[in-house]
C-alpha cells in the first residue's frame, strides 16, 4: 500500500522519545458523540452499521481532524466487535448503553463462541475502515487503531449490560478460575491477531484499554489482566516480525491500575496511558526512563470556563514535562462537551 508521507510525527516520535517542537495531543473518544456533525449522521445510520460500513467508519474518523488541530486520528469502531466476531450479539440499547441479550452465564456457555476465529473474515471491515481512512488522511496525521483487552472483553461478555459492581464477571474469577483463564487466553489469541491485522491495514500506533482494570486487587490484576497484557505486546511483535511487517507504538491503558505501574513500564508497552487519579510525578517516579506517559486531564475538567480549564492544563502539562509525554484526557470524552472547550484544551497544550 501507497500511502502518503506523514507529515505530522509528533506522537510517533513522542512515544518513541524523541524530542518534539509541540507536545502532541489526541482524545479518546474523539470521534463520537460530542461532536454536532457525528450526531447528525448518527440520526441516519445505527451505531454499529457505522462500525461495520466503511466509508462511514473513515467519515467519522476524519471529523475531528477536520474540526481541530489534534496530532492523531483514532479510527472509530468499538471494543466490542471482537465479541460480535466470536458469534455474540450485541445491541446499543438507548439508556441502556451496549447490551448483551445471551452473555455468558456459565463457563460452559464458552462453548458456543465461534472459535477459532479469523478476524481477516469476520473484522474485515475494521480493516477495510483503517485502509480508507489512512488513504483519506494523506499523511496529515498518523491514524491509531485498538482493542479491548482480555479482562474488559469478559466482562462485557459475562454481564451482559453496564454494571457498577463487575460482580458477575468477578465471580468468574473466585469460582471458575481455570475457565476464566481459558476465556481470557481465547480473548488474548483472536486479540493479538487483530491487533496485527490493524497493523497490516496501515494503524501507526495501537492502544490496549484495559478500561476495567480498576474492579482487581493487585492479585487479581495481576493474575487475570498483567499476564494477558503482557502476552498480547509480545505475541503482536512475534507475529509482526514472522510477517516481516515493521513495529508500531503501542499504549497500555489499564484504567485504575494505580499499583501496577511499574509492572506496566515492564511488559514491552512504548506508552503508559493514565487515568485522572494518579499525580503524573508519581507516575514518572514509579515507571522507567524509557516509557513515554500519556493522559490524563480529568474529562469533566472539560465542563470548566476556558480559562480555568487553560490554567488546570497548564498544570497538568507542566507536571508530566515535555519529553516523552502525550496530552489526552484521562478517559474518553463525554458525550455532552462543548468542542469549543476541547479547541481550548489542545490549543492549551500545543502551546507547550
């Protein structure tokens, strides 16, 4: 594939720790709800027919790079298709959020999953999605792809629905904890090839959101998140290098996981993605020299008057310094923000 030259290396080269003229910014969730022109197409298309369709998929991922001046594009899917592709429905449902109708309710119930799983058939059209929009960029910005880790995957698929406890996912792990590892090394294998097939499909970076991380003890996280986070960044650079396909950052982002970040600066990740709870001297003081930080602005920061939301940035920016660092919020923007305010927060940190 003929793609143009990128033009804008900033977090490429922040992750790698290379010294930038700015520091580089993205949003997760940048391309969703928050946007006016994502809810007016929204009101036409359902939100997985997005996913699913490619042209719209790269449409929505472009919008805003088009609205602002970010420093990546993050192509827009969801965590959940790895489910889907194991043969598991799933419905946005309104006030619900993403629901399953049959999750797993017994370990027996691994069985019906449709594994193996060839992700080049079932997720071509992330794939087809990540190409497009790559060729649509023009080199602009480099464009990241992602997956949902192990731990967050099950839990979705065990509770069914949006739960404040994890209590049913969690109570996999006390009573069925040799089944609950058979399901989270299925979830890791069709992981690792996924993320390798983003990668062939032309995604520069990649991020693991192990985004429930924070429902484990240390014990548990480390027994049921570390093992398979560590897993999936060594069998991606396994697989690449047997496909003789050169390596891509990638970003760990396992949300609440105060007490693993030196195990996190430890398990081949180029970037450390934090949540808004941790102080970023903390941070740099508990992972080593060579991971590059990224995040972690609180989201409702964003609520803030323009002023105060420049000086709460500032700070924070000034915390983690400019070398190996990579502005973003500490999790996904909320639907209801005002982009005026988002323009603030980026134009804030590019002035750095």
């Amino acid at each position: 594939m003929n793609f143009e030259p990128l033009q804008n290396t900033r977090i490429l080269d922040a992750a790698k720790g290379k010294e930038v003229d700015k520091i580089p910014v993205w949003i997760m969730r940048q391309a969703g709800r928050y946007l006016p022109e994502f809810r007016e197409l929204r009101s036409k298309y359902d939100f997985f027919t997005m996913c699913q369709t490619p042209e719209l998929a790269t449409k929505v991922t472009l919008m805003p790079i088009e609205r602002f001046d970010l420093d990546a594009a993050i192509i827009f899917s969801d965590i959940l298709v790895i489910p889907q592709a194991l043969g598991m429905e799933v419905e946005l449902v309104p006030g619900r959020g993403m629901v399953f109708p049959n999750p797993l309710v017994t370990p027996q119930d691994i069985s019906t999953l449709k594994y193996p799983c060839n992700v080049y058939d079932k997720l071509k059209y992330v794939f087809d999605a990540i190409t497009m929009t790559r060729y649509s960029l023009k080199g602009k910005v480099p464009l990241l792809g992602f997956s949902g880790a192990p731990w967050t995957l099950m839990c979705f698929m065990v509770e069914g629905e949006s739960s404040s406890t994890k209590s049913k996912a969690k109570a996999w792990l006390y009573k069925y904890p040799e089944e609950s590892k058979k399901l989270l090394d299925l979830l890791a294998d069709v992981t690792v090839d996924y993320i390798v097939g983003q990668i062939e499909a032309g995604a520069q970076m990649i991020q693991l959101f192990e985004t429930l991380a924070e429902y484990l003890n240390k014990p548990m996280f480390d027994l049921y998140c570390y093992s398979y986070i560590k897993k999936i960044n060594q069998s991606v650079k396994l697989k690449l290098k047997e496909k003789n396909i050169p390596e891509v950052p990638m970003a760990i982002f396992a949300k609440g996981a105060h007490y693993a970040l030196e195990e996190l600066s430890d398990c081949g990740y180029d970037v450390i993605s934090i949540d808004w709870t941790i102080d970023p001297t903390v941070a740099r003081d508990q992972t080593k020299s060579n991971i590059t930080l990224q995040g972690n602005l609180d989201p409702c920061a964003l609520y803030a008057p323009p002023e105060e939301l420049k000086n709460i940035t500032e700070t924070m920016v000034k915390k983690f310094g400019k070398s190996r660092y990579i502005a973003n919020l500490g999790h996904g923007i909320y639907p209801d923000m005002n982009p005026d305010h988002v323009k603030v927060f980026i134009d804030t940190v590019h002035s750095f």
